[in-house]
C-alpha cells in the first residue's frame, strides 16, 4: 500500500482496528460458550475461589426398539424388485424360516413375494418389494422401518445353509 496517500495512514489504521476487534470478538465468544462451570456450593468457604470447568460428558440415548413389523406378500406391487434381508432365524422347529429387513412405509412400500428355492446344501430365500397400486396420488414419507415376514419350507432346514438370493 503506498503510504504517499493521505487516506492510506487511516486505512491501514482502520483495518489494524477491525482486525483487532473481530478478534476480540471471537475471544470473547469462544471463551463464554461451551463451558458448563459447576455451581457454587452453598456456604462455600472460598467464595471467590475459581471455577473449574469440567469436560462435557454425553450419554449415549437410546431409543425404545420396536418389534419388526409383520408383513405378507401382496403379489400386486408396482415395478417389484429384489431386496437384501438382514436376518434369517428359523422357527417352527426348522419348518420355516423368519426373515427381517429394512423398508419403507406402506403403501409406498410393499412386499410382492418371496421366492425360495430348496435344495439339498442350501435354502435360498429372495424378496421382492414394490409400491402398491394404491399409493397413487400419496406422499411417501422417507423413514426406515423394520419389517418381518415368514417362510414355510418344503422339507424341515436341518444342517442346510440360508443364502439371500438378491446378493450378487
């Protein structure tokens, strides 16, 4: 900056001015926000003794688990397509399996069918999802919602391995 100017002196002071004050600023800022001080006891022998801010702690929330939903295939969904499921357990003494997924709400989110196929090593259980043709001219909020559908198989499981078939 050429100090030949006689308006260069102020500029430069004035910018030096307002450098200063923002930082001031953000001091000011940085140390008043975030620090949760303990209060004074009452009856506190040392009156102005300094406070000593703790470090934060969180607890961790949990929110209440709701069961999966229980659901059947439609067979009527629009543009069906295959899906992963998260867990297969078997139940009915080994005669079916339970499967559980994530999906969205109805009527946005159907399930169409459930196709498996048997054989002697394996039992491979692949879902199909789709919108239903009632969700014309409806919102679809995007929200996850667990869901649970059971399969009956032909011959009990035994020692056979369930496979999800939409994985690749």
């Amino acid at each position: 900056m050429a100090m030949n100017q006689p308006w260069a002196g102020f500029v430069l002071v004035g910018m030096r001015t307002m450098t200063a004050t923002v930082l001031a600023g953000c001091l000011a800022l940085v140390t008043s926000c975030g620090t949760d001080a303990p209060a004074r006891q009452a009856g506190s022998t040392t009156p102005d003794a300094p406070v000593v801010a703790s470090p934060a702690t969180t607890t961790p929330t949990t929110t209440p688990t709701k069961a999966p939903e229980p659901v059947k295939p439609t067979g009527d969904a629009v543009n069906p397509h295959k899906i992963r499921w998260s867990k297969a357990k078997p139940v009915s003494k080994g005669k079916a399996v339970k499967l559980t997924w994530w999906s969205g709400v109805a009527p946005c989110t159907v399930l169409h069918k459930v196709k498996v196929k048997e054989t002697r090593k394996r039992v491979a259980i692949t879902l199909y999802e789709g919108t239903s043709p009632k969700a014309k001219n409806v919102s679809c909020i995007m929200i996850a919602v667990e869901k649970t559908t059971t399969v009956k198989l032909k011959r009990p499981l035994g020692k056979r391995k369930i496979v999800d078939g939409a994985k690749p």
